[in-house]
C-alpha cells in the first residue's frame, strides 16, 4: 500500500492538468484535505495524490481520460463507509469522489423506478421514496451515510436482502464512463429486458474496476404498511439453524431473519440485557406487510419458531418496543469494541443448512489460535458476520491474524460457502480470490479487467492479487 | 443461412473424429436425422452439418475443443422451443444437442435450491420440485416442452414474471464448457455472494455465444397454496394500462397479470366467447396465496381495478372456472391461424405507463402498412407479444414485412422501450440490437464476444448483425 504520501510523477502531471481544465475547486491536492480519503470503515489508511471532486459527468470523463493516457491509478468513491478497502487508493493515484454527484432526478411511481447520481445517500433516497410509498429495498447497516454508488459498486445487501435480494436484484440500468473516458448506458427503464448481455450485473458489484458508474435506474417496490419484531432465544444453534431452514422453506420469508451466537449473547448480558441463561443462539425477525395481513404472518411464523423448543419468544408490537429489540442487534459493535479495539469483520455465507457447521467451527478456530470470535447476521441467507477481535498494539495477538483468517476461509469454503456475501473483496480479501474461484473463472475475470481497462488504472491493488495465499491442505 | 444443406469440409472432418471419439451413435450425420434439429418456433429452416448428442460433460468438452481447433460452428440446443432462431446453426456446422444431459441432480429443500442438467424440461422439473411444496418460477407458455438449457441461455419468462423476476433472478450458479473446451464454474450455493465479478448474470441470457452451460444451481421459492383467476374487461386500452400501473404500485404484484388488446377480444368473440361488445382490452390476473390470505388479496385487487370503470369482471375461484378464463388466452394462438397462416411475434416491452402510446402506435402502423397486427402478452411488466399476421406465400404482403418491424422496434425504442422482453435476440432480431444498445455498448458486447470465443465457434449470426439496419429518421 502507498502509505508513504510520496506523489507518483503522474499523477502530478495530471492532477495540474484537471485544475486547469476543471477549476482548481474541484481538485485537492494539500495533504490536510487528502487526509480525509485515505480512511474508510477499514481502518486501512492510504493517502491519495490528490482528489477530484466530479460534480458533473464531463468531469469524470475529463479526469478519466487523462488518468488512462498518463497511466495514472483511478480509485472511485462515494462516501467510504466500505467494508474491504474498495475506497481506498492502495496504490496512489487519485482519488475520484463523486459524493457532489448527487441528485435524485427523476421519481417515477408509475413505472416503479428512480433515476440518480451515485453520491444519493440511501437513508435521504429511501425518504424520498416514502412519499410515494415506495422504496428502494438495500438497506446497509450504514444507509445513513452509505451512498448509491458505493451500493451498486460493491452490490451491497442488508438484513432486508432475505426477502427482497440485494443490489443486483433492485437496478435497471446504468449510466458509465468507461477507462478511456466514454460514456455507456446499459439496461433498460423496463421491468424485463433481454437485449444483449447483461452488462448492468456485470457493471454492478464489479467494484469500481470496470468502469465508474455515473447514473442509475432504480427499481422500486411498494413499501410494506407495517413493521413488527419478533425476538427468538434457542438453547443451541442447531436449533436456531432448524428454525431458519423451516421458515426459508414456507411461504414469503420476513423482511429479515438476524441471527447472534452465543458470544454475542453474553456481550448483551454483561450490557445488562435480560436474555435466559441458557440460550446460545437470538434470531431476530422483522415482519413487514400490510395492516390486515401482518398479525396471520406473525402467528404463521410464530407456529414455525416453537417447533424447534425457544427459550423466548417475544411479538414486539409497539414501535418502542421494537426499536429496544433491535438495540440489542445495534448494541452490539460498541459491546465489542469494550472487547478488544479491533475488530476484523468478515462478512462470509454458507447454505442455510450449514449454519451449524459454520458457527461450530469458528468456535474451534477461536480456540485453536487464541483469538475471540463473535458472530451475528443475515441467517436467512446463511450471511454471517465473523468478527475477530484483536488488539492492533499487541504484536503477539496480530501474528495469530493472517492463520486465522486462513483458518476462517478455508472452513467457509470446504462448507460451499462464499468469501463474501455482501462487503465484496476489495483489497482486504483479495488475497483469497482463488480460494472460491476455479482457475477457469479466476483467468477470465482478469481477462475481462483487461478488456474493460487495458492501462489497469480502475481501482488497481483489488479484487485481485499479485501474491494469491496458497490454499491450506 | 445455409439452407443448401452442402456440409464444409471442416465440419466433416470434425464430426468423423467425434465419430471415432465419443461413439458413432452419439454422433448424427444422415439428412433425415438432421431435419429434425434444422427447425424451431420460428418456421426457419437450416440444417446443420452434423448433430453431437452428447450426454456427458467429457462429450461437450471434446466437441467444443475440436471444434475450436477446427474453426467449425458449434449451435448449442436443447428443446428447440425458442423464438428467435437462437437454436438454428443459421451458419451451419454442428448443433451440440444437451436434451440427453436431461437429469435432476439434486433437490436440496433446507437450502432451497435443484441442481439440474440442461436438457431438464422446465415442466419436469416442476412437477418433482412440487412433492417439495416448492418450485422455479420462470414459467413459459412453453414449459410442457422447453428445458432449463434453453431457459437460461435466453433468460426466459413468462407469466409468473411479473411477481418473481426472470431466469436471472433465479439462477445460482452454472458450470459451463468454454469455446476451448475447459470447465469453468461460476456462482456459488449460497443466496449472497459477491465474490468477483457476476459470471453468471452475464452468461445467462448470452444465447449460447459464450460458452455451453452443462449444469446449473437454480434458485427455489415456496409455491403458495392457492391460485384463483380473475378476468376483467375495460372499454379502453388507457382504463386497463392504468389498473396495471395502479396494482404495481400497491403491495405484492399478482402471480400473473396478462393483457389482450381489442384484437384479440374480436377473436374471441368469433370463437363464441362472451366479450362485452364494448370492451377494448382485458386483464387476466392470477392470485397464488396462502389459503387464509388469498380472498383478501382478491378483495384488495378487486377494489384497484373497479377504479377504473371495468365492464366485467370474473373471480373465478373453481379449477374449472379458472381453467375456462385461462383457455381465451390459451385460444389465441391457434385462432391467429384462422385470419393468417404464419405470425410474426415480437416480445418488446415499454415502462408499464407507456402501454397506452405502444398500443395505439401499433393500432397505426398496422393501418400503415396494412398488415393485422393483433397484441397480447405479459402487461404487468409491459412485455407484450406483437403478432404480425402474414402469408408467406403472399409475397405482396410478405415485402411489407421488413417495414412493419422497423416500425415497430422505432415505435418501442422511442417509448423508451426494449426490443425484447423474453425471447433474446437471436439470429431474428440482430439487425436492430444497435437500435437499442448505444455504440460504445455494442462495441464492448462485440469484444466480450471475441474475448470467450476467440475463433467465434459458439452460436455463430446470432446477436451480432454483419449488416445491422440504418434507423428510422
């Protein structure tokens, strides 16, 4: 990674270049600015050359096709709030904002779609949205802060994704500049469209390697009436893990299906939260749907989760007592902080029906190399957060990291599982690429970044890597 | 397209060595077997060279490596159902058929997913996922015969799309032969993933010019209880676009929700049907619920679609009511032949609030040129069928032909519309894919093409036009 600060030659070049051609308000270059783009939720630092702050698409071309001619590395950014390193300028160059690309510009109910810029904040484009009854189902954890663009580039999700599917699921089309500066649409405004290859999914959670998207066609849904909560406690994952399966299996899922382990549980516990002493695994359910219908649905769920023997189970109703239910979910990244100062959060997925395997496993791995591993998540998509706690001070606690993080993939992946189900891989997991993907798939993929980006200056030092781990044996 | 039936020599010289390699009866060389894979839904005809039935992975990987080495056309097929030619070995050389890779791998109910070969029929594989309680909902009005090879490699429909998505929705991942003959697998068996770029999405809907799919992970959903029918009729097309627009802005779309413009209506009214002689357009609605929901369902739908002045409307709540309102739609087919021996049936789609301006374009380019023009397709997301009725022996009428699609793809493009809904482009609608697509998109598909089939062996003349139609002014 530049973490040095030393400008590359290039990049000076082209950076005096934009100033000229764009205004030097749209380009900083003195390093108390360019502080404030070399971080993300990471904690990864990688200071820029310099920033340009796009705030019309012939800005990003402009910047596009100098950076290609010149060679100089292009890192894409929206609000930075990523989970893998994808904002960050791990190999120099300069960083592209697009947060002042910003606008909603068209709000279409009939035709159930939105049309905006990518540096729209999804909790500001969700209360747009609302008026209309309408919304636009990605829901990060972050969608306070989280912008559109970060969303499409990395195919974000959320707990709303066991119902509604993630990013990929809810675009019609985009608009892109291309590496060499040229713009391309792609997609539709209609609901249904085969004409050609499916560029748009190939664009989305392509992580700012293929090109830089600069407009997107949203598709909508209407928005579900009413909200309740329902909060499940289990003696065993096993059980809670049955219980996900079952509800997977029958009918429309709830609008999110969140799970804790055990060792999320005494966090709360030690918060002072009321939780029976012998529970092990907490689902947390969101019933969403309309006022006539959501009491069936949670009696329909209700008949599924005692089956499998809860040792609670609470119906939140009242909006205060839901929030106070889902504080527990939100409670829990400070409560680790109390741990450790570090967390490396790991966002992996497995097949439903290999949740118990996964959790028991993690819990070897924890003992195996002495480092605390908690974990919560998207149960209904087998999406688990992995949060291994470390001290970044204690050298002898961080040499255990690189083995079990080994450790953690190559258990998801003898599990069918996947290395990311919704952060992406960026820089953080890129070393690991290879470990999920067949040699056949991994070589065209860097094919098609080099089709997409013959001068490699998308986003470069992601995805993929020049020194893959071996895989364990 | 070769219709001469005169084999090149490089086929010859691959299908003796297929001969020697996979076995004689796996390789057909005579012209009264190859008539049979020379046709499809489309009334075209070419006969290829040869035809593999291949039945193994080995086979495929052996054919498409020679072949490749050969430089001789491969035409991926399976049931030969589709609409667009995309079956056709329209440049002759080999059809590759995969009906013989026709098994069901596994049924997972805990992870809600089927692995399935390609030669798999779509109704098949329906009728063993059932004794699940699940199913895959695309669902074309071909499904009794058109497999899960095909399925994919168009991205199909149907009906059911307009409540649960296309083929891309519901697909997991795939293992595909490369033009060279190596396996590559894409995907994963969990319901999230975002490692790397989307191989899948971008394969699916390619029309076999990228590769040959040999197995796939689909994608399942409970299948709901109970399916009522409702059949409604408006005195205009305007009324009924917006009961469609007005039902997709309002809580979960139906399982189906099918248009038929006046048309049809008058076709079957000659068929002894009961239309009221003022309806202009009709609504079919499906209604696929729980048990205790599916009458509030039907009530809150209801409510919708008297706000627009409806003449009739029919809930059908017996099998044998909704199977007698489901038989207009199914009538119509065969009653297009009654007014024309062959019909020319495009799928555009348009934003559901253009219906009305599509509808009455096609009313005036139909008196234009004067060819029949009758519609009728899936309105919930503005898919409709345009059937151009014609005599092929009628060679007056048969030369209007050329100006009537023009028309049309100009009418649908300036809708903001897609040349196809469902049906792919193929080897029918290749000339106008520039109509739709912008040129630096195009000129990205073609290199993305020459990126996966450097000897340009897989589905040769589809998608890509050697001579693609000036635009309309």
């Amino acid at each position: 990674m530049n973490t040095k600060g030393a400008p590359h030659s290039g990049s000076m070049a082209v950076l005096t270049a934009l100033q000229a051609r764009l205004g030097a308000h749209k380009v900083l270059r003195d390093g108390a600015h360019l502080e404030s783009y070399a971080w993300d939720n990471t904690g990864l630092y990688a200071r820029p050359d310099g920033v340009v702050l796009a705030s019309t698409l012939h800005d990003v071309q402009t910047t596009l096709a100098l950076c290609h001619a010149h060679r100089v590395a292009v890192t894409p950014r929206t609000a930075g709030t990523g989970n893998v390193g994808g904002a960050l300028a791990v190999e120099g160059g300069i960083v592209l904002s697009l947060q002042r690309m910003n606008r909603i510009l068209e709000i279409n109910p009939a035709d159930r779609l939105v049309v905006v810029e990518p540096g729209v904040v999804n909790a500001d484009l969700q209360d747009q949205l609302s008026a209309h009854g309408l919304f636009w189902p990605p829901n990060p954890s972050s969608s306070k802060s989280c912008a559109i663009g970060g969303n499409l580039a990395m195919c974000a999700a959320g707990p709303n994704a066991v119902r509604y599917g993630v990013v990929r699921d809810w675009v019609l089309g985009l608009e892109l500049v291309t590496a060499e500066g040229k713009v391309m649409r792609t997609g539709s405004r209609c609901s249904k469209s085969v004409t050609g290859y499916d560029m748009t999914r190939l664009l989305v959670g392509s992580e700012g390697t293929l090109g830089v998207i600069t407009q997107a066609i949203l598709k909508l849904t209407p928005k579900p009436a009413v909200q309740l909560t329902m909060r499940v406690v289990y003696a065993s994952v096993t059980a809670a893990a049955q219980a996900v399966s079952a509800i997977m299996a029958a009918g429309v899922p709830p609008s999110a299906l969140e799970f804790m382990d055990s060792s999320c549980l005494g966090l709360l516990r030690q918060a002072g939260m009321a939780i029976p002493a012998q529970g092990a695994a907490l689902l947390l359910l969101e019933v969403a749907d309309e006022v006539t219908r959501v009491e069936g649905e949670v009696a329909r769920l209700q008949e599924i989760l005692q089956r499998y023997a809860p040792l609670e189970l609470v119906v939140a109703r009242q909006a205060a007592q839901a929030k106070a239910v889902w504080a527990a979910r939100y409670a829990l990244s400070p409560l680790l902080k109390n741990l450790a100062p570090k967390r490396v959060n790991e966002d992996v997925a497995v097949p439903v029906s290999r949740l118990p395997e996964l959790i028991e496993g993690l819990q070897r791995i924890a003992e195996r190399v002495d480092l605390p591993i908690v974990n919560f998540g998207h149960a209904g998509n087998g999406n688990i957060h992995v949060n291994l706690l470390v001290d970044p001070e204690d050298s002898v606690v961080m040499a255990r990291l690189p083995d079990a993080l080994d450790r953690v993939f190559d258990l998801v992946v003898k599990l069918d599982g996947t290395l990311s189900g919704e952060h992406g891989i960026g820089y953080q997991k890129r070393d690991y690429l290879g470990w999920e993907l067949d040699a056949e798939n991994l070589a065209m993929q860097r094919r098609l970044k080099a089709l997409f980006d013959p001068n490699g200056i998308l986003n470069p030092g992601k995805l993929f890597s020049p020194k893959p781990r071996a895989t364990l044996v």
